[in-house]
C-alpha cells in the first residue's frame, strides 16, 4: 500500500505485539496505554482525516477470520 502512496498508520496495540514477539500485553497494560497516550482520541482523529479506512482482522480470540 505504501508503495501505492498511502499512509498506513498501525495502531499502536499492533505495533507492540509484534515488537513484543508476538505476545499479547494485558488488559491492564491495554488499557493503560489507552488512557496514557489518549489513544482513542488520536485514531478518532486519523480516521476523521481519512479519505479511506482498510482494517483487516486475520485472526480475533485465537479464531482465524480470513
């Protein structure tokens, strides 16, 4: 996509797994984050920006969905 000249923005939560080897912090962690970095309002923001949104859910509570 970014070859295409989009900007792709991956959340955060998704940035961290995947740094994190791909282990899933705690909901506590979570939703720490959230707070902490006010992370609800800045994807309401980016998304309110947007000319177009392209989410992809593979996989959600261990289910494979594509």
């Amino acid at each position: 996509m970014e070859n295409l000249g989009f900007e792709i923005e991956i959340p955060l939560g998704v940035q961290q797994y995947i740094d994190n080897d791909y282990k899933h912090l705690s909901k506590s962690e979570r939703a720490s984050d959230k707070k902490d970095m006010d992370l609800i309002t800045r994807y309401y923001k980016k998304i309110a920006d947007s000319d177009y949104v392209l989410v992809i859910n593979a996989e959600k509570d261990g289910r494979k969905i594509i």
